[in-house]
C-alpha cells in the first residue's frame, strides 16, 4: 500500500481538528470551572454543584445570549474511581427543571427532569465506562459514555421574585460517591492550580492553539475518555496519517508537521463558513431542530455548536429560534421600530414555557429602564380581541398601554432569540415555525 500524501494527511488533520473540537473546548472549560477550593458562582470542586443564584445583571458580559428564564446548576463529574449518585430531593410541583448530562464530546446522554423522570424526588447513579456492581434500592442507573460528564442543571425561574423557591430546590440538589450513598456526603474540597489559565475564555484558547498544541491535548484526550462506537471509520483515517488516540504531534515528520501548520485555521474558517448552512431559516428565524444535543456522526455540526453555545439542549427539552433578519429580509438595527406579531393559532406550542430575548450586536442583554431583557408566557402580556398577541421590540415606550408588551432595545444592532422549553411537536417536526418580525 502507497505511504498517505501529505496532502491527504492535511484533510485527515482538518477533519479530526474538527472531531477533537468539541473534547478540547469542554477540557478547557472544565479546567477554569473546577480550579477553585470552594463553590463560589459558576464554578466549583469537581463532583460538587455550583449553583447560579440569580440572573445576569445589565452589565454581565461573561457569556454571550445569557437565558433569563432559569437557574443553572452545574457540576463537573469524574467517574474514574466509582459512579456518583445525583439525586434531586425535592417534588418541585410541576415547576420545569432538567439535568441534562453531557459526555466530554458534548452529547446529551441522559436528561432526568420534568420531560423524561417527572417533577418529584429522584436518585441516578451515573456510571463509568465498564463498571459494574449493585445499587442500592431507589437508585436508578445512568451509564455514561466517558469518564468525564457535566451536568448543567436549568430550574424554571419566573423573575427575581421567585429566587427562594428556585433556591430550594436548588438545594436539594446534592452529588454523593456511591460508597457514601446513604451516609453524609463528604465535604468536597477541591485545589486550585496556578497553571491553569483562569483569565482567558475557553473558547479563545481552543481558537489560538497552534496545531501541535491542539493535537498534542486533543488526542491525549481522546486516549482518556474515549471515542463514541460509531466513531471508528474516521479514527483508522487519523491513525494511518499519525493521528491516533495518544500521539504526539512531534512524533510526526517534520516536513508533515510544517505542512500541518495552517490546520486550525482552515479548520476554524470551514467551521465558521458553515455555521449559517447549520438549519433552515423559516421566516427569517434559524430552526435548528435537527441532531442538536445529540450528533451522532455529523462532526462539523457538533464542533459548530460547541464553539457558538457549549452545552446546548436537546432539541426535545428546548429549541431556541435565532432570528436572522425581518421580514424584508434586512438586518435587525435599534434605529428601527418592530413588531412581533402571533395570531391566536400562532402562539409557540410548549408543554413548558417560551420566552422572546433581545441582545446588543455582541449578544448582551441590554440594559433599560425596566430591567427587562426577555419578555414570554409567564409575564402579564396584553392580548388583542381575536386573542393575537403582539410584542413591540423598539428603544423607545410603545405608550403606557402597550408597555406590558415591550421589550427594550437600544441604538446599533440588535439579536432575538426565542427560546422553547419542552417543545411540542409542531416545533419538532418543522411544521410550527415563529412568524417573521416586521417593522413597525
């Protein structure tokens, strides 16, 4: 058999580039979120929840297109010593909540919560690869693809108002060794690590990696959690061109590694050229309700989504419309009233709740006088006679009467956002889709 050309070798880096993409943005991220001694905020020891205790204020600029419809509880899980039992000990009465759990390569495994388990008290020993034993009674079994999980816990919030409640549950919420369960869960002290870069985000790290960097901590990586099953006509690629689970890029011949230099670039230039091919637009809102959470082979899509919203939902727990131009198919931009209008036959069909969010050209909420950044269902909206609700996206009040309808923008460009929780079928199935937004 003929040795690969390095050309080949160049497309096989580019597409494993694309493959590792999502394994290296959650090592990132996992590193900066449990490097501390304590949970403080967004970030805790691993094994332990952090738990967001309120909404981003106007001036949060931590994380672009911040939700404002719930409080996220998340945790770093390491099942390599023995599986950890997650357990919500609270009925939440109906109030919506999911636990989504995501294997190192970003999918959905698993997602206990209002949709699949039901609102009331629950336990789920989360497994390793290979382990066996017994649980204990009341204790339902989670097997995990990799060692590595992260849970990121979103609980039904209906304004500041309802933090206490929200806080409750919230503590009920508890991650014990299985060895423990049943007895006090041990105090999980964690330690912080000076190497660890605390000051740049992930997602800016992963992008300034040059490839011997990338693939040096991609494929180790790979060697430690471990591919999916169906992974393996693309891991014979990479392993002919040099590229296997645990090799180092320095191992390669040095002409090799010279014509790999440009890998990531042109890999992040593939990525970002595809992005707005990602789902079909329906009157101008992006519908992306196709393998979102859950990828199977469909790599490019998966690396997309981590680099634009690690984390993202299963398409059956929330779908988030992103609008990308009214209805004259022009950009949206502050200077310019609009009007959100849904007939009664119209209104998003959810078993949970939706909510519309207005954000600044960057993806920042923007800050009004009324502390108002996303407007939906649980609000005291105005109907019309024929029961049509309209919303009013503009800078300026629409008049006292129509202010319970308004959502403040500001001068410059602006981004929607829908957001569906627990979609119902329509939404699945592409036949509901949000009307245009049109000028005022």
């Amino acid at each position: 058999m003929p040795e690969p050309t390095v050309a080949w070798i160049h497309d096989v880096a580019v597409d494993a580039y694309v493959y590792l993409y999502p394994l290296v943005s959650m090592e990132l991220t996992r590193q900066q979120m449990t490097n501390t001694e304590r949970a403080s905020g967004s970030h805790a020891p691993t094994n332990q929840f952090a738990h967001l205790r309120a909404f981003p204020a106007g001036d949060f600029r931590e994380v672009v297109r911040p939700n404002f419809d719930t409080l996220y509880s998340s945790a770093w899980l390491d099942l390599r010593d023995e599986p950890i039992v997650v357990s919500a000990g609270e009925d939440t009465d109906g109030r919506y909540y999911e636990l989504p759990m995501y294997d190192m390569w970003t999918d959905a495994f698993a997602v206990p919560g209002q949709r699949t388990s039901g609102t009331g008290p629950g336990a789920w020993a989360v497994t390793g690869p290979g382990w066996q034993g017994n649980l204990p009674d009341g204790v339902a079994r989670i097997d995990a693809p990799t060692p590595g999980v992260w849970i990121i816990g979103r609980t039904q919030t209906n304004g500041p108002a309802d933090y206490p409640a929200v806080h409750a549950f919230q503590d009920t919420l508890t991650l014990t060794p299985l060895s423990a369960w049943g007895s006090t869960a041990p105090e999980v002290l964690g330690s912080v690590d000076p190497g660890v870069d605390m000051a740049t985000p992930p997602l800016q790290q992963a992008n300034s990696m040059d490839a011997a960097t990338y693939f040096d901590l991609g494929l180790r990586l790979l060697a430690e959690q471990g591919p999916h099953l169906t992974d393996g006509p693309l891991l014979m690629r990479m392993e002919r061109a040099g590229l296997g689970a645990g090799a180092t890029f320095g191992d390669l011949p040095t002409s090799t590694q010279e014509a790999l230099s440009d890998v990531p670039s042109a890999a992040l230039a593939s990525m970002t050229a595809m992005l707005p091919r990602l789902a079909n637009v329906v009157n101008g809102w992006q519908m992306n309700i196709d393998t979102m959470g859950v990828y199977g082979n469909f790599y490019v899509k998966r690396a997309i989504v981590a680099m634009v919203g690690l984390g993202a939902n299963a398409a059956e727990d929330a779908v988030y419309p992103l609008a990308m131009a009214d209805a004259d198919g022009d950009a949206f931009d502050g200077a310019t009233d609009y009007v959100l209008r849904f007939a009664a036959d119209e209104l998003p069909p959810v078993d949970a709740f939706w909510s519309l969010t207005m954000y600044d050209g960057e993806g920042f909420q923007i800050p009004n006088a009324l502390d108002r950044f996303a407007i939906g269902d649980r609000d005291a909206l105005q109907f019309g006679p024929d029961c049509s609700l309209e919303l009013y996206l503009q800078h300026s009040s629409p008049g006292a009467e129509r202010e319970s309808n308004w959502l403040p923008s500001a001068p410059g460009p602006l981004g929607l956002t829908l957001r569906l929780y627990a979609p119902q079928r329509p939404v699945l199935d592409g036949t509901w889709n949000p009307p245009p937004v049109h000028k005022a």
